[in-house]
C-alpha cells in the first residue's frame, strides 16, 4: 500500500474527500476547501488498511458417525 493523506473536516459531519498520493496534494486541496467552505479541515495521513481475508473452515464427522450409515 502507497502513502495516502485524506482531507476531513474538523467537526460533524466528518465529511471525507477524495485520498491524496502526497501531503502537497491534500493540503493544496484542504485550502481550496477551506477557502470554499469556510470550516476547518484537517489533512491525516493513512496508515494502515485492514482487509477481510477468507477465513478456512474444515468439516469433522461427530465421533462414531459413519457418513455411509453403517453401524
């Protein structure tokens, strides 16, 4: 994963921008917005991201269960 800075305003609604490859970009577009908007905004930086992976399963027979149905 790159670096990526997101501009967000300061208070609610924490509306989120676009992401950003550097801090130049992001803070160039939080001024326009701030200018624009007239609130404060901040400029954070990512620093992670978490992604759902398959999680494996395996299937067990209870004990003494014969799946063809002898006995």
């Amino acid at each position: 994963m790159s670096p990526q800075f997101v501009v967000v305003r300061k208070q609610s609604p924490y509306t989120f921008h676009q992401f950003h490859p550097t801090v130049d970009s992001a803070q160039k577009e939080a001024e326009r917005l701030c200018r624009k908007e007239r609130v404060p905004l901040l400029v954070l930086a990512v620093v992670g991201e978490i992604k759902p992976v398959e999680v494996p399963v395996q299937w067990e027979f209870a004990e003494g269960f014969d799946p063809r149905g002898e006995q």
